[in-house]
C-alpha cells in the first residue's frame, strides 16, 4: 500500500472495501487486492465504485501462477494491506489437505487473476 492511499469503508458497516489514491487531478478507485478499479475519475465515482464492488469478488474463484508458469485454481482465505493468502481449491472437500500460499501486495494479474 502507498503511503497516499486513502482507506474507504462502506457507509453503511464500515467495513473496508478498498482504498483511493489521488493522481493528478482526480481519483483511482483500488479493491482489496490492490489493483486499480478505475481510471482517473473524481472523487465521487471512486467511492460508489468501491461501495458497489463490495467484497464479493474474494469469494469467488481465482487463478495463481506457480513457479513453474502452470495455474493453480485457488481461493483467497485473507487480505491484508502486506499480504495476500489463498488457498487451493478443494471444492469443500472436509477431507482434503489445505495449501496455502502467500502472495505480495498489491497482487498482479500475473500473479493472481480471476478463474476464467
């Protein structure tokens, strides 16, 4: 996280959903991941992008790139301003070894991108 970056919590819980970084003469909307929501935009629209981008896209299924270069379907399990923490998907299987990985922040699309 860059020291200029502004923390944003929705309205309505408080609960932090990203943060908006000043550039120029406007605004970048970033998600929980660190990566960029949004162009340069005002204020306004930076904020009603992240309340409406809300928290659902870390429940869904993400793809990490392994050492390796092959793709690993993953789950995100924690973010942090440090840190990303996903774990292999084991489609809910009570029985199967939990693996987790580490990934820096702000995350890349190169390292972690939507299970297409």
């Amino acid at each position: 996280m860059e020291a200029d970056w502004i923390e944003h919590r929705r309205p309505d819980d408080r609960e932090r959903v990203g943060w908006i970084k000043p550039v120029s003469e406007g605004f970048v909307a970033i998600d929980l991941l660190g990566r960029r929501r949004t162009d340069v935009v005002d204020w306004m629209l930076a904020e009603e992008t992240l309340d409406a981008l809300g928290l659902g896209y870390l429940a869904d299924p993400h793809e990490l790139r392994l050492d390796d270069g092959s793709w690993l379907r993953v789950r995100v399990a924690e973010v942090s301003s440090v840190s990303i923490k996903v774990k292999k998907d084991d489609w809910g299987d009570m029985n199967a070894t939990q693996i987790y990985y580490t990934v820096a922040f702000p995350v890349t699309e190169e390292q972690l991108r939507p299970a297409g």
